[in-house]
C-alpha cells in the first residue's frame, strides 16, 4: 500500500513538473517574441555614451575647482593667511 501511495505521488511530481516545465518554456517564448523591439538599441547606445561623456566632463571640471580650492587652502593653512589676507583669490 506505501510503496504504490509512494509511486503515485512520484507519478503526480513527474506530471506536475512537466507542466510547470512546459509553462515556463511558453512563458520564455512569449517574452522573446513579444518583448520590446531592440532595433533602436544602437541609438540608445549612442545616447547614453553621449550623456555619460557629458557627465563625466562635468565631474571632472568639478574636481579640478575642487582639487585647485583645497590646495589654496591647505597653502593658507600651511602659510598662516587668512582669507581676507590673500591675494591668490
């Protein structure tokens, strides 16, 4: 009686999980052919390279203040000049 509950219910597994497996195949195939076109993929490569060039840029030129207004100040520390004292502004 255990040894054909135990085959059933391994039966019922196996059956269980080639649905599972088929729905999941169906699901793939849906999302590949009714996903969302890439044929514009190479314009948006081009945009997003433009966009992160730009900002790149811009981070750089705001380090470089950045970098060059530290600089100044660790030289007025390091001279003992106040703000009002200096003449590199």
């Amino acid at each position: 009686m255990a040894g054909r509950r135990r085959e059933r219910d391994i039966q019922d597994y196996r059956v269980e999980e080639r649905a599972r497996q088929r729905r999941h195949r169906e699901a793939r195939r849906r999302d590949k052919h009714g996903g969302v076109s890439r044929a514009s993929l190479p314009q948006q490569i081009d945009d997003i390279e433009r966009v992160m060039l730009e900002k790149w840029d811009r981070l750089f030129v705001v380090s470089h203040a950045g970098l060059r207004r530290e600089i100044r100040m660790a030289l007025r520390r390091a001279a003992g000049i106040g703000r009002q004292e200096s003449a590199w502004t």
